[in-house]
C-alpha cells in the first residue's frame, strides 16, 4: 500500500482525493484503478453539503504516458443525492480535482497536450503525432481542444488589419491584430468594408489603423473611426513596390531576349577555351517530323498568331490551358529552342560531356568507340550506345542545339533590385511603419551578383 501511495504522487501529482487501488501493465498499456475518498462534496447548483451517495460507477481516462506506455485511469467515482428542497438538481457527480471534468475522457494535463499538438500540426498530422507520444486520438477531438480566445471590448491603440485566406484565390477572411504585442485579436468571416466597419464601432479605441493600400478597409476606417490615423505597414509597401518592379521587368522582357541572342551571335572571344565553342546547331528542314515537334510548331504559331490580333496572355493562357510563364516563353523564343528543349526535356548522363564531344567532331575525331573511351576516363558511367546515337545525329546534322544561356527571370531580377548591396536587412523600424504580420524572406546573397542589373 505504501507504494501505491508513492506511485500516486509520482504519477498524478495534481489529483487531490484520488487513491491509487493498483496499478498493472496489459499489452502495452498502463492501467491505473482508483477511487475517490472525498467525504462530502457539495452541489455545483446549490452548494448544500451532501453525504448521501446515490450510486457508483466507473470513468475511463488517459493520462500522460510512462516509459513510452499509455496510461489509462479506470476511476470510480459517486454520485450523490442534493437533499435540498429549493433546489432543481436532485442529484450530481463528484469531480476529481486535477483529474477528472464534466464528460472529459482525458486528463486536463493530456488535454493540454492535444492542444499544443493542434496549435503546431493540425488534425491529421497531430493524430500522427499523438499515437507516436502514446496518447493516440481522433482528429476531430485534437481540433476540439482548440477554441477561440476572448475578444477585448475595446480595440488597441495600434490596430493591425489585414486579410488572410481560408482557401486561396477563392475565400478570404480579415484578421485583426494587436500591433504592439504582435498578437491576433479577431478573424472576420470575409474582408468587406460592412463586417470591418461594424467591428471597429463595437470595439472604439483605435488611434492608429496600420493596414494595406486595400480601399475598402479605408473606407470602413473613415466611417467607423474617424479620428484614427491611418498607416500603411512597411511590409505591404514593399511588397508593392516590388510588384511594380516585376512588372516592369515583364513588359521588358523581350528586350533581355534580344541582349541574350545578340551575346549568343557575337563571335567568341579569343582567349575562350576550345570546350566553350556554340554547339552545332540542328537546321529545322533536316530534323525528322514527330508528333511533339508537330505541336510545338503549331503551338508556336497559333500563340503569335493570337498575341498579333491584340489577344492578352492571360487570354490565350485559357484558350490553351497552359500557364502565363508558358505563353510567354512561346511568344519570347525561337521556335528552334522551342523544338530543341522539347526533344531533350529530360537531363541525360552524356549532356556535361556534349561540348568534348562536338570539339573533337569539329576536330575530325568521329569514332564513336573513340569518343566513348576518351570520355569514360574522365567520369562518363553511362553506355556506349547513347555515344554512337549522339554521332550519328552530328552526321546527320539533327543533333539537338544546347539551349542559350538563360535569361533571368524578372523575379530574379527583382530581388536583385530589392536587395540591399551589402547584404543586410533593413534594421531601421518606427511605430508607423511596424510590420502587422513580418514577411518569411530567404536570407540575401552573400555577394551582389555581377551581372545584376540594379
């Protein structure tokens, strides 16, 4: 008994009441059955002292895990009569404090685990997790754990508002911020000038609305809080700006294509090593039919055929089902990369080795085996076969051109724009431009790229 007495204050330390009765291990799980030893309790109703017990029966609960085990109380708890006339209950159960709620299958110390596990993985993959700690549960229950927190009845000095999507590009919500604690106050069901309007009448309070260039939150601010000083937070500016700059980028897109075909066309510079020389390039009418190349030539010509009769890219994106990128690059390169890129779409072994090759070809050096030897000494693993495909197409004149050198992006080149030079991040914050809800950015490069065009 005197273990028993021990084990308890080990392993429920906050129950008070409780008497541990045994303690046994089947199939993997600890089964602990106690009972409670309160001599009176009092009606939650009335609170007239009772001790006269109506019935007993038994409560199932998991608790924290032991040694890697689940834990399972089997309580038995009373319940008792309420001998009071004026009072409506005529009967209630005992609760264990620090063990047992009303209807809860499951300890407040597990409860509070679950909770955590909702907070940081969700529904599936927090019941994933739970049966890996040995408190296994239902998705449905691990969600339940989670409920929304009080919302003050007055708004923060310093109100963040911005919008959040519960399903992108279809469903979008509003949350609320406090700007000085960095914490969410409220969600709204939808991101409309009436809902925001009708939160901030019933919550007055805000002397400063830090939001972004949405005018429909403007409107709502100058309606519900007139005296409020409005505030665009930094992030938001910079995404705007950066917005602008890719768009910009866009529109001159077909102007780095001409630099990047007029640096391929230029003659190579003498001091150029031999490896470095322009792959041959395959001449269209000597290149066999196929059904791919078939579609990429009439793609290639429906597309500028569109574009010149005034049709957006966003248009002809939906004619096509293809992406905007995809449009673009069919309106942006030659239909000879287009072909070539589409016959050699997946990476091959013999692809780093192909400038050796096409050297010692213009050499003279058209032997296959040859060509195969010299190359597996220097790390070719593949087979002689794909070599003597490769010649063949050399003499054929089909072989696929290597494409050009690639052109950024205008992404790219957006955040070599948006980047400061020396690599560090912007350090300077003031209340006005605090940032509601702070950016994930990749860490910037170690050095500015020397071809940046900022």
């Amino acid at each position: 008994m005197g273990d028993l007495f021990v084990l308890k204050d080990v392993l429920f330390p906050n129950s008070v009441g409780m008497v541990l009765d045994r303690l046994t291990a089947v199939g993997g799980v600890v089964v602990a059955e106690a009972h409670s030893a309160v001599p009176e309790l009092r009606c939650p109703d009335c609170a007239t002292a009772s001790h006269r017990v109506h019935s007993r029966y038994g409560r199932r609960l998991a608790e924290y895990p032991v040694g890697g085990r689940r834990v399972v109380v089997k309580l038995e708890v009373r319940r008792f009569f309420c001998d009071a006339p004026d009072c409506g209950r005529r009967t209630f159960v005992e609760q264990v404090e620090g063990l047992t709620t009303r209807y809860a299958r499951a300890g407040p110390g597990v409860k509070t685990l679950w909770r955590s596990v909702a907070l940081t993985a969700g529904g599936r993959p927090g019941m994933r997790l739970c049966r890996s700690l040995a408190v296994p549960t239902g998705r449905a229950r691990l969600l339940g754990q989670l409920h929304a927190p009080d919302v003050p009845a007055h708004s923060p000095r310093v109100l963040g508002v911005d919008d959040f999507a519960f399903r992108r590009s279809r469903t979008y919500g509003t949350i609320l911020l406090d700007v000085g604690t960095s914490t969410p106050i409220d969600l709204l069901a939808d991101r409309t000038k009436e809902t925001l309007a009708a939160w901030l009448t019933a919550h007055p309070g805000a002397e400063i609305v830090c939001r972004d260039r949405d005018s429909g939150y403007s409107r709502a601010i100058k309606e519900a809080a007139p005296d409020a000083t409005e505030v665009a937070d930094r992030w938001h500016m910079l995404q705007n700006l950066s917005a602008a700059i890719e768009r910009t980028c866009h529109q001159h897109r077909a102007c780095l294509h001409k630099y990047a075909l007029d640096d391929v066309d230029a003659p190579p510079s003498a001091t150029a090593p031999p490896t470095a020389l322009l792959p041959l390039a395959p001449p269209l009418d000597n290149i066999p039919a196929t059904p791919l190349m078939q579609r990429v030539t009439d793609r290639h010509a429906e597309i500028h055929r569109l574009r010149e009769a005034t049709w957006t890219i966003s248009a002809i994106a939906r004619r096509f089902g293809l992406d905007r990128k995809t449009v673009r690059r069919y309106l942006t390169t030659d239909l000879d990369v287009l072909i070539a890129s589409a016959r050699d779409r997946r990476p091959r072994q013999l692809d780093p080795y192909r400038p050796y090759i096409q050297q010692r070809f213009t050499d003279g050096c058209t032997n296959a085996a040859q060509l195969y030897r010299e190359i597996h000494e220097h790390g070719y693993r593949g087979n002689h076969q794909a070599v003597r495909l490769y010649i063949r197409s050399m003499r054929g004149g089909t072989a696929a051109a290597e494409p050009p050198r690639p052109i950024p992006t205008p992404r790219k080149i957006t955040s070599w724009i948006m980047r400061p030079r020396d690599g560090s991040a912007v350090r300077n914050k003031t209340s006005s431009t605090r940032c509601a809800s702070p950016a994930r950015t990749s860490p910037p490069p170690a050095t500015w790229p020397a071809s940046s065009p900022a």
